[in-house]
C-alpha cells in the first residue's frame, strides 16, 4: 500500500498493538502529528513537555510490561526527552521514542532545531536509528519494537527526518525481525543449572537475592514456587518491591543503604547467594569486599555483561529468570527444607532485634506513618509511583506492596520529576486502579506542569507531597556528614501547593493531621479528580537504617534504641 | 607486564552500517576503557566490517569489554584470545642526506624497505609483529626521521 513515511509511522504503531501515545508537536515532526490528527487506532496524549512525555511512557510500559511509546520533535524536543530515555535505560524499561529530525539535506548544517540526536542518545539507549531512506523506515521502526522487548528491554529511539515523513512509497509492515548479530539467550545452560541445584542443596545458609530482573521477566509466580518448595529466605532490591508480596513469612525486607537489618545481615552472613536479576547495584552491596563475603554466588541474569561485573560468579547463568526458574525448581523437588532452619532461625532473631519500625508521633504527621496508612486504606488496590528522595525510601520500606508492577520508581538513575508523569501513564494503563504518586515538595516541582494534562485527560493521580521543606535526602546527608550545613536544601519558601493545583484545574488539600490525612485520601479518591495533597511532616526524620556510602552492609546506622523504647510501634 | 595491566588485542565483527564505529569508540570512551591502536575495514564479498583493538586492561576490565561490545546490536562477533597472528605497519620519512643504505638494509631486517623517494626526503614502509615495529622505530632515530606513521594492529586468528 501505498502511503507517506508519517502514514506509516502511525501504521506501525497500531500494528504494535499499542493504545495509547505521550507526546508533544513540533516543526520536525509535524507531518506524523498530521496523521495522528487523521487517525484512530491510538489515542495521543498531549503531555506538557517532552520529558513528561517519556516518564508517562515508561510509567505506562512499567505498569504493563508492554512497550510505551512517545513521540517528540527535533532538537530541544529531543534533549528533553533524553533524561527520559536515560531514566528507562538505567531500570531496562520497554519503550520506543520517535523523534523528528530536520530533513536529510540540512543535517550536518546546523539548522534550525537540529542535533545529533542519535549521537546524544547512544548512551542511553539500548539501540538507536536514524531513518536514511524511506525504504527502510518499516523495518527500522519493527526492528524498534522487537529489540525494546526482547532480550534484556530497554529504550529504542527512532529518529526521523522531517522529508521522510511526507515522501510516499511502498508500506508493507514486515511480520518477522531477523537480526544477524541480536540473538538474546534465554534457555538457561543446562548444566550450569545442576550444578547450582547442588549448591543450594549443599548450602546451609543460602539466601535469595531478587531483582528488578524478576519484575521484567513475569516470573514472580516462580519466584515464590521456588521459595515455598526450598524455604529459602529471601531480599528484594528496590526495583523487585512486590514480587514476594508484602506479609510472606520469607521475605526478610529490602536490602541496601536503606535496607533494613535483618536483609542486610542475611546478606553479609550466607553461604550462597541465589541472585534473579539483580545487578549488585552499589547502593545494594556497599563495600565490594564485604558484600556477600562468606558466599558462593549464583547469578541469574538475562545480560551476560551484568554476570562478573562487579563481583566473582561461581554459578553463572545467563537466560530469562522465568525459563531458568522452570528448568531449576525441579532439580530441587527433594531439597531438604530443614537444612536451612536454624539460618532462618538466626534471621528472624536478628529482625526481632531490629525490625523495620518508626518511633511514631501524636503531635506530628510522620512520613512513614502516612506510607503504611496508604497501604491500609488502598493497599493492593493502588500502583504506587514516586520520585526520588526520602519519600521514595520510606514507600519503598513501608508500603505493603503485594505483586510486581505495583511500585514504579526511578531505581537506576534516580530521576526527580519521574513520578507524577509516570503516574499518569499508569493510570492510563490501568484506569480501574488507584494510582498515588508519593512525591516530595523538592521532586514535585520537577513536573508539576502536568497537573495540566492529568486534569485535561481526566487522569485522576492521587499526589501524595510529603512535605518537610528540605531537599530531606540530601538534607540528610548534611546532617550526618557535613556538620549539618544545609547548603541550598531548605525549601521554606514554597508555593501554596493547594492553590497550585486548584490553578491547574485540580484539588489541592493541606493536611496537617492524621485525621486530616484519612479525610482527604478519601475525598481524593471519591473525587476521581488529580490532586495535590499537602501533608506537612516532621521536618527532621531521617530514612533508616542507612549505611554510609562505601560502608559494608552490617555497618548500619540504626534508629535510636532509646527513642524506639519510648513508643516503638 | 602485570597482570593488572594486560595488552590484549580483540577483533570485533561489526554490520558495516553507518555509525558502527562511533558505537564501538564510544562504548570505550563511556566506559573508561583505554584504546591503543584502532583499524577498521571492510571484509571482502560480505556487508560486514572487521575492527581491530589494541587495548589493555585487568582480567575483569577486558571481560567486561567484551560483553559490552557484544551487547551493541551491530556487533556479531567479539574475538578476545592469546591465539593471534598480530601485524602492524609503519611509514617513516627520512631526509635524503641520511645514509640511505644503511636506512634500506634495517628496512629490510624489518621486512620492508624504501618505497618513495622525493628531492628531499625518502619513506620506508615496514611491516612487522607490534613489537618488533616498535624496535624498528628506535633503531631509526639515529637517522633523524622527519615523521612516523603507525598503521595500528591488525589481526588475524591462528
């Protein structure tokens, strides 16, 4: 069929079988927004700067697993998306990002709204294309798609000059990608497999390392088989919050900087570390020579770069965590589960020593208070999204999150701003949810333009601002290792956040007591109308345990025996 | 040579496609990889390019250099093992008042000899093993070379 090199662009994401399109217009690539006009195979969705554009895309391939896509113009079009890209690339997120580029003839002459945008993008992307002829525009654009999801996912962009979208030529969609030099491995070696089911069932204190990866690959049934078959205890990394699902007896807690005791013990003390898709992130290990140190290690990852980057493998792996986990669990049908009870009996100890707790307050809202109230009041029900800081932690802690996808977060690059925006792709995923971005009054102010698309597409995201009037993570810092002095973190000056919103076509509400907190949730949730929900928090509280950048796991900084004994909750 | 600090040389099989190279440079530019010496062309009768790198790094950076290169889309094949012919050529320009003799006979203790000569200067061109180029180069400084052009290593599986 004959058509333009804009038709087939819109062709092409319809064939992929994808609803929805984040975006923003501009000279460049104007023509594919002329058929988008034209259309009604997806619906487009105006967000109000591109970067917001690629956030809702990942928010909405996050809450999914399908692959989001965006679309955005040359230039500066393109650098504002490019923290968006990098924010996907880091947490290897599904996405496909088309971009106008000035036409053929006047790239390399400086024009108007041009730049390298593949040169720019290389980095942090986990391929790139610049469209050179028409020809190949359909291939390139199923080649995106295909290499977005498969293998280890990731960021596609697609870069497309501005004459290519409005020349007409031949479109046939291709139905298969043959890539010569991409052939991801997904069965897992057979014999690698056997003999890590042997490590484990020689192990005596064998401990499950579960990441992000195991979110990605839909393999938290799996996961959970093979804890309940082995009995094996087990830490999630920040980007794997839910796959073991809140309250399972195993599940010692999230491990780290911020991780609490006992999962950071348990690391610093087993004999075998089962890792699914994590990639000893230094904010998960810590001191390299301390980490794990007393353990062999298995390591299941579907990037074999990610296997013996950091640390000595003795079990390497290299295959998708579900196709491993179907040929691992029944090697270890006769494992038996009482090796390893007096392990989890010295675990549970060590929680009971130490267990995840705030010293809670009747005078002043505290963060993590405000976190588990949530998961009273929506628990399963919401997709909890937040920015990055304090607040971040303290969900990541506290929340009762009971399945994957259910926690979408910036884990890798750390992005403020992230949030609201891949909020609002969530709830465009998912519209039967509740979706809460918990967010702080520094990373709001990051994207809070899109208050205005969430209000204009009726995109009712709950924002949770937990308010303390510092930049509180990097406050926190100072605090302990500049002799508390706060350069440029003291937020007082602040703009009325309920006004802000009600400005924008939202509600705004400031809350300053529990009751309050609990009135407004419910208000925010009965109204179905976005939110801004001003919750003033102690302003001082720190995120703990905390292990100082550099230090080893079991050198935590605990909170406060004393203080713990006066109201521990 | 500590082990910390190894030479190796990889081959990398690329798509001969447009920014390929840019992909592959950029990887060791991101990454803090060191790249000695670099060749690329094209292999015959096929719509792929042979990248020769000459680097050097610990037992785990070159690891990681491969699985990286071998994660770049383009890249099909990445050859990373002791087992190579390794070759490199050089171009040396000397002033014509030197003793050409002497300069033709080391020339051709190298494998190579003079292969322009101007009014005022001749060039030799020599092709050898990476070290023994490097050899080369010393034993012509006595006659005051003007300018010396390495080609970077090429190599080739045993």
């Amino acid at each position: 069929m004959q058509m333009s090199g804009a038709q087939m662009v819109c062709e092409a994401i319809i064939a992929e079988g994808t609803k929805t399109v984040f975006g923003y217009p501009g000279g460049a690539i104007m023509h594919v927004y002329d058929e988008i006009y034209k259309q009604n195979g997806f619906e487009h969705i105006l967000t109000r700067h591109e970067q917001a554009a690629v956030h809702a895309a990942d928010g909405y391939a996050r809450a999914t697993g399908e692959v989001g896509v965006a679309m955005v113009t040359s230039g500066p079009g393109f650098t504002n998306a490019v923290t968006g890209l990098a924010t996907a690339y880091m947490d290897s997120i599904p996405m496909v990002v088309i971009s106008g580029q000035v036409p053929l003839s006047l790239i390399g002459t400086d024009g108007f709204q041009e730049i390298d945008a593949v040169g720019i993008s290389r980095p942090c992307t986990k391929h790139n294309f610049l469209v050179r002829t028409l020809e190949e525009l359909p291939r390139i654009l199923k080649e995106a798609f295909y290499l977005a999801r498969t293998g280890r996912p990731g960021p596609v962009l697609v870069d497309i000059p501005k004459d290519i979208t409005v020349d007409i030529g031949e479109f046939v969609y291709p139905t298969e990608v043959n890539i010569p030099t991409y052939k991801p491995t997904y069965k897992g070696n057979r014999r690698q497999i056997e003999k890590a089911a042997e490590a484990i069932k020689k192990s005596k204190k064998p401990l499950l390392y579960v990441g992000g990866g195991a979110v990605l690959s839909d393999a938290y049934l799996l996961v959970r088989e093979l804890v309940e078959k082995t009995q094996i205890p087990v830490v999630e990394t920040l980007m794997a919050r839910g796959v073991m699902g809140a309250g399972n007896p195993l599940l010692l807690g999230m491990l780290g900087m911020h991780g609490n005791y006992a999962s950071n013990m348990a690391m610093s003390e087993t004999d075998l570390v089962i890792s699914l898709g994590a990639r000893f992130d230094d904010r998960v290990t810590g001191k390299l020579s301390e980490f794990a140190k007393y353990a062999d290690i298995i390591h299941v990852d579907i990037d074999p770069a990610n296997i013996a980057k950091l640390v000595d493998v003795d079990y390497p792996i290299v295959g998708d965590i579900t196709q491993v986990l179907e040929d691992l669990i029944p090697l270890l049908e006769d494992v038996n589960t009482d090796r390893y009870q007096a392990w989890r009996e010295i675990l549970r100890r060590y929680d009971e020593l130490h267990p995840q707790s705030f010293v809670d307050s009747d005078k002043e809202i505290k963060p993590q208070w405000v976190i588990e109230r949530i998961g009273e009041l929506v628990g399963e029900q919401a997709i909890i999204t937040s920015d990055v800081g304090q607040h971040q932690m303290w969900a990541a802690q506290h929340y009762p999150f009971d399945r994957p996808r259910q926690w979408i977060n910036s884990g890798g690059l750390g992005t403020m701003g992230f949030g609201f925006p891949a909020a609002i792709g969530a709830k465009v995923a998912c519209p039967e949810k509740t979706v809460i971005n918990i967010t702080g009054d520094g990373s709001i102010l990051m994207n809070m333009q899109e208050l205005v698309t969430a209000a204009e597409y009726k995109t009712p995201v709950i924002n949770v601002i937990l308010n303390n009037q510092f930049l509180g993570m990097v406050r926190q810092w100072q605090s302990f290792f500049y002799e508390k002095r706060f350069s440029e973190t003291d937020l007082t000056f602040q703009p009325n956040f309920k006004k802000l919103a009600e400005a924008c076509g939202g509600i705004g509400y400031d809350v300053t007591t529990k009751e309050e907190f609990d009135a407004a949730l419910k208000d925010a949730i009965e109204k179905d109308q976005v939110c801004f929900m001003n919750v003033a928090i102690s302003r001082f509280e720190n995120v703990l345990p905390m292990v100082p950048a550099g230090g080893a796991l079991f050198n935590m900084m605990l909170p406060q025996k004393s203080e713990n004994d006066k109201g521990e909750k | 040579m500590s082990l910390e600090n190894e030479r190796r040389v990889i081959s990398v099989i690329v798509m001969n496609e447009s920014s390929v190279l840019a992909r592959v440079t950029s990887l060791f530019a991101a990454r803090g990889y060191n790249i000695s010496s670099l060749t690329v062309a094209p292999i015959p009768n096929s719509d792929m390019s042979h990248i020769t790198i000459e680097t050097q790094g610990s037992p785990r950076v070159m690891e990681q250099i491969t699985k990286q290169l071998h994660k770049l889309i383009p890249v099909y094949k990445v050859i990373e093992h002791e087992e190579m012919v390794e070759k490199e050529m050089v171009l040396v320009k000397f002033p014509i008042a030197e003793n050409l003799s002497d300069i033709a006979a080391l020339c051709s203790a190298y494998n190579g000899g003079i292969v322009n000569v101007g009014t005022e200067m001749v060039i030799a061109m020599v092709a050898d093993e990476p070290c023994r180029i490097r050899h080369f180069i010393e034993a012509t400084e006595r006659y005051n070379p003007i300018e010396v052009v390495r080609g970077g290593v090429v190599a080739i599986e045993r």
